[in-house]
C-alpha cells in the first residue's frame, strides 16, 4: 500500500480508488489500513502523502527485498 502511495504521488494526485485499486483492496480494508498507517505516523491522509517515516520505511524494505533476491530465498 505504501508503495502504490509513493507511486502515485510521483504521477501526480494521490486518489484513494487509485491505491485500492494497486492494492487490491476491499474498500473496507482501505479505509482501516489508510487509519492504521496515519496512526503509526507513516502518511498523511489530506492530501493522502507519506510522511518521511513512511518514506524510511519504504526505503528498509526494499534493502531487505534486495538482500533476500541476492541470498537466492523466496519471498514469504
């Protein structure tokens, strides 16, 4: 979800059916994640952006993604 955010935001506006959509969410769903990430201080929902803890985030694990790719694992 954060993902679908920040590439968003790169094109432009960030609109919730947009993330739903890149997400695969239930409409539901998105609204409690959208809840979840503003409580633990990882995005901002008006205008919907990440804040640099979201940022930081995103950032450790794609270092992890890379670093699992490069032992040859699977992903979980």
């Amino acid at each position: 979800m954060l993902s679908a955010i920040n590439d968003e935001a790169a094109s432009g506006e960030v609109k919730p059916t947009r993330i739903q959509y890149r997400s695969n969410l239930s409409y539901d769903n998105l609204v409690f994640y959208l809840q979840e990430l503003e409580t633990k201080q990882m995005l901002i929902r008006e205008p919907i952006s990440l804040t640099q803890k979201g940022k930081n985030f995103l950032g450790e694990y794609s270092n992890v993604r890379e670093f699992v790719k490069k032992l040859g694992l699977e992903y979980l």
